[in-house]
C-alpha cells in the first residue's frame, strides 16, 4: 500500500510508504504513521537507480543482524526457492505468514474492511493476490526512493537476498500495474513485512491498501474528472450520518507542484481535489457505516460518543514522500485525537513516464488496515489478527463492523534482559566510546523468532553509560502473554534462556 505506515512508528527513519494509521492527541503528533512515512530531515540523498536495473543495496551491515538464514542453503518462500546471500534475514516465523492471506478471509476483520472499501470504489481494478516476493527495484528504485535511503536497511526490511525481498509496502506494485497490467483506475490490497518494535500495535507483517487513480488529456479536458467528483460529493451529502470539513496544515493554499508539471496547473489541481474528494467520500462511508451499526444494534449513545453523527472534521499535514509531490497526510478528529488515517499526494511524473503514461497525471494513496480495523471493530492488541481461536474469529461476519467483545485476559510475565552493547574508540586519542553494532529492530526479531505470538511487549527500561570506560548497558523488559491460555512461569523461563543465549551469540552484545 502507499508507504509503516502507521501508528506509532512501524518505522521510525525509513520511508513508511503511503499509508497507515496514526493516533495522537489532537496537540500533538507523536504517534508517528506505519505506512507512507515522510522523510523528515533524512541525508542528502543519493541518486536514484533507474528503473528496469535492479540495485544491489550499498551496503552490507552483517554486523549485529540476525544470521539466522544468512549465508545458509536457499530459501523456500511459497513454493519457490532463492539463493541467500550476505544480505538473507529472512527468518522462518516470517517466511511461514506468507501464505497466510488474511485479507482473503471473506468473515475476518481485515478481509471485511478490505471488501468494504473495495464495494465503495465499483469502477476500480481490484488486486488483492500479489506475490509478496518482488524485488529490490520494485520496492525501492521504481518508487525513485534514493540508493542510500534508511528505508533499505537490513534492519528495516526483509531480504531474502541482496535483490529479492518481501514487500515493505504496496507502492512497490505501482509501476508494475499501470505499465504491465494497464489499469489506471486500481486498489491493490496486500500483506507487508517490516522489522519492527514490539508493542500492542506493531507486528512485522501487516495489510496496505493502495489507491492510485491516473487521467488522461481527454479525461482532464472532457470534464470526467469534475462528474466524479460530483457524484462522490452527492454521496457524502446523502449519507447524512458523515459528513467531512477541510482545514489545511502547514501549508499554503495551492500546494507546489513539481518542475513537470510547470504550465500544467489547471490540469493538476483537479487532479488534486479529485484525490481529496475520493479519500473523504471513503472516509464518510466507512465511518458513517460504523455510526449506522451502533444505531441499528440500539446503541445511538455509542454512536454519539464516537463522534460519528456530527461532521468528521477532516485535516491534511504536508507531507514528504518519495514518489509524489505535492504529497499530504490524512487526519480525521476521532473521540478527540486525530486520526492518520493515510499517506497521499500527486504520483512523480517520472513514474508515470516509466510507464509508458507520458501524457497522464495521477493521484495515490495509502493506508494500513491494521491500525484502521483496530479502531473500527475496536481491537486491542495487533495480535489478535492473527489468532485462530474461535471466539475471536466468531464474532465477525461479512459486511459488518462489529466491536469486539474480549474474553478472558490471561496475565503478563515480564522479564529483563541487560547487555554491554559494543564499542569503539571515536576517533585516534579519543576516549570517547561510541556505539556501534547493535541495532534494536535486531533484537525484536530475534525474540519475536524465539517467543512467536507470546511476546506482547518490548521496551528499552534502562541505559547506563559507565563513568571511566564508557561502555553502555540497555536493559529491556519482555512482557509475554498469550492470547488464548495461561503460560507458566517455567515455559517464560525456558524462552527467556533461550532469548539470552541467541542474543550473546547472534548480537554482539555481552550479558550482564
């Protein structure tokens, strides 16, 4: 889907491609987006590969990643096989969620969010099969996204060699759609893989839904694109439950366009408001249905205090993506916070001229259906997606937005871990140490790998730098939970052994 996107920070430097859901107070705008991240104060950026010659990342930072699967026999992912290399961290938890397609289950949250959206754009092409293999030119060089751009890192993505990866977002499809499937109107729903944190919102394997809509010369001159737009407004003005209101952030009211388009305005900001009309007519669908569901189920109490029969005030943030400018974040006002609900902007025309649409101007958007389905059917721990256990899986049906009811809570069993991480001298008769090997995405994979879904929480607790070597120790705190049963604080001890054991022999770091 359009760049991890989502909530609190399913990536913290790299591109979060169009999409995702952020929650944060409406005074602040912490809770950083998953999915089409902005690159706020990144390096100087490098040139970009041109499309069609896959790149080899520049940089190979074994040091301190996972060696799980590095340098060992190929890979096995969906019934193919792929040669590893120095770049492989792919591990076997994460290769087993490939064929898992939660979005294609018809009675499952993510699956019914994804068909919902789906009904509400008829005229678009419907991709939701995608391979989740592609390649690094796909993923990254497609998009113009710069050779040493963070986004690439082993520590964000996961490689099953230096050139073949699972997605890290469905933007990585875009160019493959316009050019070799010719749709220019097209929603692409898909599972995607990034190394992550761990917390009741952020799960290395998560669902984008991408949106790109692409107009001819003839589209933006016969007056298609004033008719849509038109007819969705009538539709936002009939479903009388929602409505939306525009206020613009951080920006002027007629956002910059790129050097390309230069004599172009009058065909470009349609264009534009044909893009925010889209995402406000989907906003006042999904939201207004939810509102009819309490109404139906006799609960107009909840359906007040959710704040869904009033207007949805609706704002957009400039943004900063790689592959569109003028570019926005999407927030609507949710029982007082603001809302990400996703990443969007006017697609890089050089896209479009790789494929093959020299003459075309378009629009994408993006966002995680995680974080969206958590606040719509009320689900309070990423986890619970990917749970088979029938009283979760039995409260859902096709077509309907329903709040989760939880059943019992099972309790944590927290347990530290405290490590010296590596150093070096800065620089020749320096004493000053600074870190160097470590990486704290690592040590979540790792112990996601060990525990599975029975780690609930990973927090860094404590830092200590000592006074006279200048070495640094972290301790974490690992909160296992299940979801489903009670674990003993014997099987926590035996993880938590194992855990220590792979992160002395794996991660460089000393245990204290």
């Amino acid at each position: 889907m359009l760049l991890r996107a989502c909530l609190t920070t399913c990536y913290i430097q790299p591109v979060r491609m169009l999409g995702g859901v952020r929650l944060t107070p409406a005074s602040s705008r912490a809770f950083k987006a998953v999915s089409y991240r902005s690159q706020a104060a990144q390096p100087a950026a490098s040139p970009t590969a041109q499309p069609g010659t896959p790149t080899t990342p520049p940089y190979p930072e074994t040091e301190g990643v996972s060696k799980t699967t590095a340098g060992s026999a190929p890979l096995q992912v969906l019934g193919q096989t792929f040669p590893t290399d120095a770049w492989t961290n792919l591990t076997p938890s994460i290769a087993s969620k490939t064929d898992r397609k939660l979005h294609l289950i018809p009675g499952h949250p993510l699956g019914i969010l994804k068909q919902l959206i789906f009904d509400q754009f008829p005229g678009y092409a419907y991709l939701d099969t995608l391979p989740p293999v592609v390649t690094t030119e796909a993923n990254f060089d497609s998009l113009l996204i710069p050779t040493d751009h963070p986004s690439r890192s082993r520590h964000d993505a996961y490689y099953l060699n230096a050139t073949t990866m699972l997605r890290s977002h469905t933007s990585a499809h875009q160019l493959e759609v316009l050019r070799d499937h010719g749709h220019r109107a097209f929603l692409v729903a898909a599972d995607v893989y990034r190394r992550d944190e761990i917390d009741a919102s952020h799960y290395p394997v998560f669902h984008q839904m991408e949106g790109v809509r692409a107009f001819s010369p003839t589209e933006r001159a016969d007056g298609t694109i004033q008719r849509e737009i038109a007819a969705m407004q009538e539709t936002i003005r009939r479903a009388g439950v929602t409505a939306t209101e525009d206020n613009l952030v951080g920006q002027s009211d007629r956002a910059a366009l790129q050097p390309e388009h230069t004599g172009q305005a009058d065909e470009v900001y349609p264009v534009i408001d044909h893009l925010k009309t889209s995402l406000n007519y989907w906003v006042a669908g999904i939201f207004g249905r939810m509102a009819r569901y309490h109404e139906a189920t006799g609960r107009p109490d909840l359906a007040e205090r959710l704040g869904t029969t009033d207007r949805i005030p609706v704002r957009w943030i400039e943004g900063n993506f790689p592959f569109t400018t003028p570019s926005w974040e999407m927030e609507v006002l949710y029982q007082g916070a603001w809302l990400e609900i996703c990443g969007c902007g006017i697609m890089k025309q050089k896209i479009m001229d790789d494929a093959g649409l020299q003459d075309h101007i378009g629009w994408a958007a993006g966002f995680g259906l995680e974080r969206l389905a958590m606040v719509l059917f009320d689900i309070p721990d990423i986890r619970l997606f990917w749970s088979e256990d029938p009283r979760f899986l039995e409260q859902f049906r096709p077509g309907t937005i329903t709040q989760f009811a939880p059943f019992s809570k099972y309790p944590p069993c927290p347990k530290d871990i405290s490590f010296w991480v590596p150093t070096l001298l800065a620089s020749a008769g320096s004493d000053a140490a600074t870190e160097t090997g470590f990486h704290e995405n690592d040590l979540m994979d790792l112990v996601r790998e060990i525990a599975q879904d029975l780690v609930e929480d990973v927090k860094l607790v404590d830092r200590f730098a000592h006074p006279k070597t200048g070495q640094t120790s972290l301790c974490y705190r690992i909160v296992y939970r299940s979801m489903d049963r009670s674990v003993t604080n014997e099987e926590i001890n035996e993880l938590q052994e194992r855990v220590r054991t792979r992160v002395a022999e794996q991660l460089g770091v000393t245990l204290r």
